[in-house]
C-alpha cells in the first residue's frame, strides 16, 4: 500500500469526505511522485530558446485539437492517438537535440514528435488526410509518421518495437566512430515509449545492451499513468520506472514531465553524457495525457480529480507564466505566437485538404528498394 | 578452382564483403569470439574486431530490431540466428520492420539486411530445433527469401544478398555445412532471383530447393537407369519464384512434382503449385504432385524422423507414377 493508499483509507476512516481537498492523495501515487519531486526551481532559459519551446509546445497542441476535430468531421481515419497534455516532453527532448543530425524514434502516439524533430506540419497533416503529399506518402498513417531526412525513424505501433530500431540507430553512431574511424560521429538517439512499454522484453533487452555497449541513446518514458485503461500501478511491480537504471548500471532520472525546463535540463544532462562516450540514460518523465488512449476510447475510468490535478500542471500554461515572471516575453507576444500558429494549422489542412491522393498506379511502390 | 567446405564458401563471402565495404557487419549470439556455432564467422572477430562483428546477448527480437535500425541509418548487417528456429523469437522485428518498413514510410528508408542461419530437419534435434521458417515468413511483404544448397550457390548468393539493398531472409541448411565441391576462385556473385537448372531433362519437371535437392539428385540418378528423364531445378529463390525459368521448363515436360523439406500445409510448394496451376494449367498433362513433409512436430526418434521429411524412394515413385500415367 502507498502512502496516497493509506492517507486515502485513513480519511474514509474518520468520516472526511473522499474528494478530500488534498488533490494530490485524490489523483493517486502517480500525481503523489510529481508532488514529491522537487521544489520546482524553474531552469535558466533565454528568451530566444524560451519562445522556440513555447512555440513548439503550442505547435504540438494545436495541431493535436486540429487532428481531433478533423477526425469528427470525418476526414482523419484509423486510429488517432493524441499527444495533449505531454508536450513538454517532446519538446524537452527533441530541442535539447541537435536537428537533422541526431535520430528520434517515436511510437504510434508519434504526431508530435514529428513536429518536434522537425518534419513540416503540411507533411505530418497530410498524411493523416493519407495525401501523397505525406511524410509517408500516404501509405503510414497516424501511426507510422517518417522522415529520413529530418531523422525521425518512424513511428511504431506495436509496443516496444521501436525501442531495438533506436537502438540500431545509436549503435551506428558508434560504430561510425569506432569502426570506421569518423571521429564527428557524435550523433545521439532518443527513443519515445510510454509506462506500458516498460513491461515487455524488449525494453530491457535493449537497455542491457545499450550499457553494454556504452550506446549514444536516451530512453525516454512517457509515464502518463495509464496503458489504455490498464493503471501503471497495477501493471508493474515496482512503478518507480527511473530506478531501473541501476540494475544495468546506467544512468537514470526522473523528472516532471509537465515543466519543460525541467525535461530540457535533464535531456540535456543526458546528451551531454552520450556524446561524451559515457552511454545511455533512462529518463522517465511524469506526465499526463488530456485525452483518451486514441479518440475511439470512451475514457470511462480516469477520475475527474485526477484530470484535474494534471491539468493545473499544464505545460503551456507553466511556460507561459515563466516566461512572463521573468519579462522574457509578454503576454500579447505570446497570443501572437499562439495566432500565428492557428494559422499555420489552418494551412496545414488547407494543403492536405487540397493534395493529391496517391496514385492507384502506384499501389505496389516502395515494396523494394529500386522502386 | 578449389575444393570448399559450403560453411567456409559462407565464410570466404562473409569475409570478401566485410573487407569490399567497412559498412558490412554481422551481429548475432556467439558469431564473434566463438567463430558462429556452425564456425560461418570463424576468425572474422580477431580479423575484423568487435563491433563489426558482434557478439550479441541472446534477444533475438532486440538484436534483430538493432539491425533494423543500423541498416536504416548506413550499415549492412547480417544478423545469425544461430538456429532459424530462434527467429520465431524475432518474428516482429523480421516481419513489421524488416519486411515492411520501407513500403510504411513511402520509401523513406531502406534495409539492406540479410538474416542468416541454418534451417531444416538435422539429425534427431528435436522439433524446436527442425523447423522450416522459409514457409511461416513467406507471406510477409518486402523481403527476399533465398536458399542455399551448395558450397559454389552458397558463397555466390550470400555475397549478392548483402549487396542487395532489400532485406534477405537467407535459409541454410543444418546438413550441407560439411557439403564440398570446387568453387570458383575469387569474386563472384549468383543471381539473387533465379532458380538453377541442375539438370536438363524431357520427362518430368521436379522443383525442389535446399537439402532436398539432394534427395532429388539421389532419385535422379535411379531414374535416370528406368530411361525417365528428369528436369531438376533447384528454385533458390522461395520469394520471388522464378517462374520464367519454371513455366519454360514445364512447357517442355509437362509434368510437374515439388519436392520440399516443410511441412504440406501453407508452405512453399502450396503457393509454388497455386502459381503454376494459375500460369501453366493448360501446359500440364497430369496432376501436380507436391511431396512434402508431414504436417507434424518434428520427431525426435530417428525412424520417425525419416518417415517425417520425404525421402528419395519417394520421389522415384512419384516420378514413375507420372510418367506411366498413374496419376
């Protein structure tokens, strides 16, 4: 029993109402460890680098409420999985990285990611609207987001896949320098996956041989608490993913994966540790999304509090106030940056709206590598 | 020319193609150090050192995944499994990323892998042990299934599948390590996509690959001596099949036998007969006849083993049949 459990117990015991006002106990251990934390002592920023990971942020968001209301009006398909709520994550990360140089590797819940590392918003807009104009081509989906040239190496649907790709990535980073004697082989890889994920094999085998080996790579859990409608604590013996770590000797951290400073601070810790030769980090970050697992889930088992807590934390929100406290921006600027980006969006769908369907002739392109 | 031991033809190609291109290396469980349980990678560790030739942990789903993404990202890695059997264990990887990937991501990456290792029934292994994945991967898109059955196709195609930029799924055989003949000297490749004519005949088409091309050779010559001319082809590749060389080839006997070591059900021959009755069916004078192995877990007890795979007495009925009309 957790600490939440028992202080939860405790107060149905002596007659206190349930909802107690503590919103911490209400939401459960998974809110209790992001209380826990830290005092938050805001990270420096600049406001050059403090207005590019607002606007990514922002980009993130509004593009996801975009996704959500095309898929109502019926012009997104499949399966659409939404990022709410976890952008100071990808934002974080991917910014705390070098563009086009070091590698991204993202899971179904991938829209984000994409737009993070790079990948124009037509393209990722488009593909969802399964245009040719796509960064797939039309052929992936919400999904199965690439983009060789702006690193992403994919987005992966089955849980855990992902993980040995990335892998695969950073090995070559080494082998580059190593082998085949490329000193400027730096690059680093950042995988994505989320607290589900740290239940299955493959994450462990990889983070077996990524010590083992001393590979440039950052593992970078998405704790949002929830696998679809399977709880993180009643999925995994010990929930504290971060720890771990210490069982490969590698490092680990965790940190509040709704204040972006903090995440960029920590991924930045980590690449540094990478480029440097000294391996791989296991970086969990607590976090929340908004919205259901995809938007066909019907959501029936989150507590309204538990919502709640998460979205008084909200990493837009947080920024926005930072930057303000600090006078590294006002807050017109920051409507303006907000505008701007509707607009962007609103193009976006413009464009996929508009472009080409791919060609049936082509049904069987890109089977082979010739063709 | 020179007289090879097929594993060594595998190992002189391994070899050749990692000192052509340093992007060429192999991973798998106990390829480096140890030399490969079947001794394919032997020396290459010390020649070629640790990170070209890696020695993985036993995952195969990860390390196979690893390959993936070194062969998105420039290198060209030939992953062992160490028995095929063990790649049930990669299935995923094998099958969503190596197979599909590049058609996913509309042609943004490419994987030039090639997957190795021995396959087949071999002496009383056991049934984990025997297995005959070529017929569970068929069906997946975008790879390239090939099978050796001799030391001069050995060196020859493994040299051409890591050259190829797609991913080649490269079946070997528990049996034909130790198999030797004359290879030809130096650099040379064979055809990743075409089926060899191994003898020319009139009579009856037999198509056959691996080990069992062997067995057919064995019934060959036995009916050869009954004046029944056999046309053997060896199809090397399971996917794509050749089937200019094989519809030539049934134009002129008119009568076609599959002789293949897995098992009857969803293998290579229902696909290979499910082509040739849809392509040649006017050709043929008589019924296909598909000689396959039982549809069973491979038998540990050597009798039964036997009676599990077809054996070349089989093939000559089989051959005799058709020819004297019975079937």
């Amino acid at each position: 029993m957790t600490q939440a459990d028992m202080s939860r117990d405790l107060a149905a015991a002596s007659g206190a109402p349930s909802c107690s006002a503590d919103a911490t106990h209400v939401a459960g251990p998974h809110a209790e460890r992001l209380e826990n934390l830290y005092p938050a002592t805001p990270a420096a920023v600049t406001r050059d680098e403090g207005l590019v990971l607002y606007r990514d942020m922002v980009l993130g968001r509004r593009f996801e409420d975009k996704c959500a209301e095309m898929y109502y009006r019926g012009k997104m398909f499949g399966f659409v999985h939404l990022y709410n709520g976890q952008e100071a994550v990808s934002t974080g990360v991917i910014k705390a990285m070098k563009a086009q140089h070091d590698w991204f590797c993202s899971t179904y819940r991938d829209h984000v990611h994409a737009l993070s590392a790079g990948v124009p918003a037509r393209e990722v807009m488009s593909e969802l609207f399964g245009k040719e104009t796509g960064c797939s081509k039309g052929r992936g989906g919400s999904m199965h987001l690439f983009s060789k040239e702006h690193h992403l190496l994919g987005g992966y649907a089955f849980i855990g896949e992902g993980i040995p790709v990335a892998l695969g990535a950073a090995f070559t980073s080494r082998y580059k320098r190593d082998a085949l004697g490329d000193a400027s082989s730096d690059a680093v890889t950042a995988a994505f996956f989320g607290d589900g994920t740290c239940n299955i094999g493959q994450f462990y085998e990889c983070l077996n041989m990524a010590a083992l080996w001393k590979l440039p790579i950052l593992f970078v859990v998405e704790n949002n608490k929830w696998a679809i409608g399977m709880d993180h604590n009643r999925a995994t013996s010990d929930p504290e993913i971060w720890r771990k770590a210490a069982a490969f000797g590698m490092a680990g951290e965790e940190v509040d994966g709704m204040d972006v400073l903090a995440v960029r601070a920590a991924a930045q810790r980590a690449v540094e540790r990478a480029r440097a030769g000294e391996g791989p980090t296991l970086l969990e970050c607590l976090t929340y999304r908004y919205r259901g697992h995809s938007l066909a889930d019907p959501d029936e088992l989150r507590a309204a509090e538990e919502k709640e807590f998460w979205a008084k934390r909200d990493p837009i929100q947080r920024l926005a106030a930072q930057l303000i406290d600090q006078s590294l921006a006002t807050v017109d600027e920051l409507k303006a940056i907000d505008k701007e980006i509707d607009a962007h969006i609103a193009d976006c769908v413009e464009f996929a709206l508009a472009a080409p369907e791919p060609k049936p002739e082509e049904l069987t392109r890109y089977i082979w590598a010739e063709d | 020319m020179a007289e090879t031991l097929l594993f060594n033809a595998l190992r002189e190609a391994i070899d050749e193609e990692m000192a052509r291109d340093p992007h060429v290396c192999v991973m798998g469980e106990d390829v480096g150090q140890y030399g490969g349980s079947y001794k394919v990678t032997k020396d290459l560790y010390d020649k070629y050192g640790e990170l070209r030739v890696l020695d993985t942990p036993i995952a195969e789903n990860a390390f196979t995944g690893m390959a993936v993404g070194a062969a998105m990202t420039g290198l060209r890695p030939i992953v062992e499994g160490m028995n095929m059997g063990f790649l049930l264990l990669a299935f995923n990887q094998i099958s969503n990323n190596m197979g599909m990937l590049r058609y996913t991501s509309g042609g943004n990456f490419t994987i030039p892998a090639v997957v190795r290792g021995p396959g087949g029934v071999g002496r009383q292994l056991g049934a984990e042990h025997s297995q005959r994945l070529e017929a569970y991967f068929h069906a997946v898109p975008g790879i390239k299934i090939v099978a050796v059955s001799t030391p001069t196709n050995a060196k020859g195609l493994m040299k051409a599948a890591i050259r190829d930029n797609n991913p080649v799924l490269f079946f070997e055989h528990v049996l034909l390590y130790n198999l030797s003949e004359d290879i030809p000297e130096g650099d040379y490749v064979c055809a990743l996509d075409q089926a060899e004519i191994v003898r020319e005949g009139k009579d009856v088409t037999i198509l056959t690959y691996s080990r069992m091309r062997h067995h057919c050779l064995k019934a060959v010559e036995q009916l050869s001596q009954d004046g029944i001319d056999v046309e053997l082809i060896d199809l090397i590749s399971l996917k794509p099949f050749d089937m200019e060389t094989i519809r030539a080839s049934i134009r002129k006997t008119h009568k076609v036998i599959v002789v293949e070591e897995c098992m009857k059900t969803g293998g290579i021959g229902a696909e290979l007969l499910a082509l040739i009755t849809e392509q040649c069916f006017d050709e043929l004078d008589a019924r296909p006849v598909r000689l396959s192995s039982q549809d069973i877990p491979t038998p540990y007890n050597g009798t039964l083993e036997n009676l599990t795979i077809i054996q070349p007495h089989q093939i000559v009925e089989a051959a005799r049949a058709l020819q004297s009309g019975q079937i």
